[in-house]
C-alpha cells in the first residue's frame, strides 16, 4: 500500500479550504440602540435588524433566529429575555436580506444598580433553517448606565418635624 504523496495531502487542503470559503450563508444582526442610560430598576429595549444571509435563497422566519446571552453581569443586570419575534408575530426574512428594524431583545436593570456604574452584556445571533443546520452569526457587548441619581428632597412635613426635634431638645438642654 502506498502513502500520500505530499501532493495528494496538498490537493486535499486545498479543496477543503476552497469549500470553506465558498459557503458563505450566514446570520447577522445590528443593533439600532447604543448604549442606553437609565435609572436602576428600569427596562432596556434593544431595537435592530436580523440578516438572512444564505446564499441558497431559502426564506427564514423570524422565529428561526434566537440569541445567545453570556457575559452578563447579574450584578447589575436582570438575564437579556428575547422579544424577535414580535409580541409571537413570525414574519419571514428572504435569503440575502435584512429585515426591517424590529424589537430583539429587552434587560432589566437591577434595583440596586449603583448610580454611574455601566453594566455589559454580550448577543450572539444563531439561526437555524429548514434542514434543521444552525448558522452562528455575529456576537455584540452592549453596554448600559446608570444615570447619576439625584439627591431626594425631603418633604415639608420631615423638615418640620426635624426643626420642632431640634428644638424640644435645645429647650431640654436650657434647663
């Protein structure tokens, strides 16, 4: 039996990374919002278009695409929840095409998000199509602020209460 020949294995590599770079079908999206900043305990809606692009042309719905969450920082943020499809309306987005900009995803600021801190997260995109192959797309870390909280205002009746303490204790320490 013979071995390969340097040649045989060359032309093997060679037809293989050809073959890699011809399949270029793929998934995408963009994100129309861009590091939002809010007060703790509010919602963040991230807003953007999904791309299909296969290059056979098959249509995938919207309910094809779903997000992949990881570095999230559960310090401040409450887990990314999907939102694509809209309120469970499946529209299709035809092979080398966007879609127009739809809700993709929300997340919750904590509570006790310290004010000026900035949290992350990162998205990744992935679809899968009717022969059940799943396509990993492009990976985004978005970023959210805490807006610097303001001081609260004491109500009229706390400041009263406080200067008839101070005072019933003034008078005490008089007599």
């Amino acid at each position: 039996m013979r071995p390969f020949s340097i040649r045989s294995v060359f032309l093997i590599l060679l037809l293989s990374s050809a073959c890699a770079i011809v399949r270029a079908d793929g998934v995408s999206f963009n994100s129309t919002t861009t590091a939002p900043t809010l007060t703790s305990g509010s919602q963040a809606i991230f807003s953007g278009t999904v791309t299909n692009g296969l290059t056979s042309g098959e249509a995938l719905p919207a309910s094809s695409f779903f997000f992949d969450f990881n570095n999230v920082d559960l310090t401040g943020l409450d887990f990314p929840l999907q939102i694509l499809p809209q309120g469970g309306d499946d529209f299709t987005i035809p092979g080398e095409s966007s879609s127009s900009v739809v809700e993709l995803f929300s997340v919750d600021l904590l509570p006790g998000a310290l004010a000026g801190h900035t949290y992350t997260f990162d998205a990744t995109v992935q679809a899968f199509d009717a022969a059940g192959d799943t396509f990993t797309g492009n990976t985004v870390t978005f970023a959210l602020t805490v807006s610097p909280g303001t001081a609260p205002v004491p109500e009229p009746s706390a400041l009263f209460l406080l200067c008839a303490g101070l005072c019933g204790t003034v008078l005490l320490l008089r007599k």
